[in-house]
C-alpha cells in the first residue's frame, strides 16, 4: 500500500486506543462517534495485518505487535505535531486547542479566575479541562499525553517533568475568631494541644501535611488530626464554626478570611516555604501553542505575585 492512500489520521486513532484500551473511551478523546472509532479500529486491522486489541475478560489488550507499534507511531505523530505547529505562523486568537490541566483548590483560588480572564481576552477559543492531582502518577500521566501541564506545589516532580517556579507562599495558622487559644502568646505545646484539620489534596500524598508534621517531629512533637479532607475548600467553615484550627498557604487564607469569622495566626516553628511550579513533559516543550501557553500562566503568576507586594 503506498503512502498516499494511507488516511493517517488512522495514526491518531491507533494512540487513542492504545492509551485506552477501550473503543468507547477512545472516541471520547477524539470526540467522535463510537462507531467511528470501531470503523477506524477495522481499518486499523487491514493496514497493519493484525487485530491490534483483543478480548480478555471483559477488557481488551493490545497484541504484541501493537505493543511494538505504540512507540513508533508516538513519534511519528509528534513529529507531525512540532512539524505543524512550528511551522505555521501562531495567532492565540484562532487558537482552538484542548488543554488537560491539574490544579489542586488552593490554586483554583488563587489563579484561576486571573487566568480564566487572561485566555478568555487572548484565546478565545481555547479550552481548559482542569483535573485534580494525582501525585503518584503524575510522569505516568503526562507522558501518555492524559495531562498537558500541572500548576501545583509539588516537592518532588519525576525526572521525566520539567518545571519552572512561579511563585512562593507559606503556611499560616487559621482558627475561629475568639478561639482560646490565641488569648495570649501561642506556644509549641498550645499549637499541638489543638485539634486539627489536616488538607492533603490525593490519597497518601505527603506534600502539605508532610511540612507541618516534619517541622513537628524535629522538635519532637506530632498534632492531632480531628479531621482529614483533599481540599480547602470548606476549610474556614468547619474552623469557624468549632475549636478546631488548620495550617494552609497564606495566599488562599487571606482570601478565606473575607469568607468566614477566622483569624490567622503565625505557628510557634519554622516552616519550609511552598513553591508553586508550573510542570510539563518533553513532549509539548516546543510545541508553539504549550509555549505561548506557558507564557501567559508565567506572566498571570506574576502579576498575582506582584499584586500581593511578595518580593
């Protein structure tokens, strides 16, 4: 068969349903029509003389050979994709791009309506499907193309993820207005003596708790965790409304404090400070639009960072 009667979006269609197994979900990612996606799949079966995906269960795997073929075609189609993107003049405003994205609450807050409006005004067209985290598979997913970038405090990304720092924050205190225990001066025994709200945005994750609880048990002290959640949100209202108290980023506390009858309060030990960090894969590092893109999440930061008075 020669090239020019090869349709080579079938290409596209043969990554979709290797990274899903599953004709429903592929189409889904293509957004097109789940009998598209089988008449793709069939032709897929005549092109390479194999059945690509087969039976097990209930599920389906791919057969050896497309196993052999998945890295082949990756790069085909991402040289394809910095041949196009490269070489064609870029215009944000006739963008029309989907872009998979985690953010955790905290910057939900804090960026996102800044950023929302900045590609609103710039981009038009260009769409953000925002995920939560799951910092276990974060190279996992960016490298398989289910995630484009992530915008998160994250102390230890995997080598496969570049990252470029966006701003700093700290962890603050946030506890009921007229709460005892900020009667007078708060000692290290007074903050432990407390019960807390402990935030950790996925399931045995170590990020925010692992500051607080590290700073603690260098001087040998540990909290009680009344209550444990995967995000702020709600956070200034079971504080203001008990004697519980929370640690969280500064940035997104002030902002929680117009909400809810709380007060901050600087803890009794030191902290190491948050680094916000934008994250991508090789993958998209030269594509045109990602680096547009990445610019004008760079420059929204900036202005917060800017706003806020932080140096």
């Amino acid at each position: 068969m020669r090239l020019k009667d090869i349709d080579l979006n079938l290409l596209v269609a043969f990554d979709a349903l290797m990274r899903e197994c599953h004709v429903t979900r592929a189409a889904y990612r293509l957004e097109i029509s789940q009998s598209s996606m089988s008449l793709a799949l069939a032709k897929l079966r005549t092109l390479f003389q194999d059945p690509l995906l087969i039976k097990s269960g209930s599920a389906l795997q791919p057969t050896v050979k497309a196993r052999n073929l998945a890295p082949a075609v990756e790069q085909v189609l991402n040289s394809i994709d910095r041949l196009v993107h490269e070489e064609q003049p870029f215009d944000p405003a006739h963008a029309q791009e989907t872009v998979s994205m985690i953010v955790i609450d905290y910057i939900d807050f804090v960026v996102m309506p800044q950023l929302a409006s900045a590609l609103q005004q710039a981009a038009p067209d260009v769409r953000l499907n925002i995920v939560g985290p799951n910092p276990r598979r974060l190279g996992e997913v960016m490298t398989n193309g289910e995630i484009d970038l992530a915008l998160s405090y994250f102390p230890s990304p995997p080598d496969s993820v570049r990252t470029r720092p966006l701003f700093n924050d700290r962890l603050v205190g946030v506890a009921r207005t007229g709460h005892p225990m900020l009667q007078g001066p708060l000692t290290l025994e007074g903050f432990c003596a407390q019960r807390h709200v402990a935030v950790e945005p996925a399931a045995g994750a170590t990020m925010y708790n692992a500051l607080v609880d590290d700073a603690l048990r260098r001087h040998g002290r540990e909290r009680q965790v009344a209550l444990s959640k995967p995000t702020f949100l709600g956070v200034p209202f079971i504080v203001a409304q008990s004697d519980l108290i929370a640690m969280m980023p500064e940035r997104v506390a002030l902002k929680f404090r117009a909400l809810a009858p709380v007060t901050l309060f600087e803890p009794p030990f030191e902290l190491e400070p948050l680094t916000i960090n934008l994250m991508w894969h090789d993958r998209t590092h030269n594509n045109t639009f990602h680096r547009w893109l990445r610019g004008l999440i760079t420059q929204v930061c900036g202005d917060i960072e800017a706003q806020a008075g932080v140096a």
